[in-house]
C-alpha cells in the first residue's frame, strides 16, 4: 500500500502562517524589531518560493500563482530593505 502524504488543509496553512506571525512580532516587541522584519521578509520570500514549487493540488488557490508570487517577493523585498535601512532606536 503507497504512502500517501498528509493532508494540509487552509485551516492547518492558516494557523501555521499566524503561529510564526506571533512570534516574529513578539520577538519584535522583546528582543530587536530590525530581526523581527527582516524575519518577517525572509517569511514573505520563503512563501513566494512555496508557492512556486507547491502542486496545484497542494495549494490553498484564491488567486492566481502570479499574483500571490509577485505580491509576496514584493512585500519581502520592501520589508527586507526596510528593516536593513531605517535606524530603529
């Protein structure tokens, strides 16, 4: 009998996004906020680049590849230069 691999539903996706989410910003609030943007922009492009490599069958689709790529390398990379350029006190 084949293996078959888990089932990822939205549900699992979303509450996995929002876990890593809550420890960016708490991470933020406790430690430095320059690695939790930064942090937070390396999650964007790491997203951008699940979502290229994700089967369509294993994605959660509300629109199309594209735009969810585009939009995530967008934000990563704004972020990224945000939190590497602006003097945070």
């Amino acid at each position: 009998m084949p293996m078959r691999e888990p089932e990822l539903t939205p549900s699992r996706v979303a509450m996995a996004v929002l876990a890593v989410t809550i420890v960016l910003v708490t991470g933020a609030a406790v430690a430095s906020p320059r690695v939790a943007i930064v942090a937070l922009a390396v999650f964007a492009l790491a997203g951008a680049g699940a979502r290229v490599f994700a089967r369509a069958s294993r994605a959660f689709v509300v629109r199309s590849r594209t735009t969810d790529v585009s939009v995530l390398l967008v934000f990563g990379v704004v972020l990224a230069y945000l939190g590497l350029t602006t003097p945070l006190g």
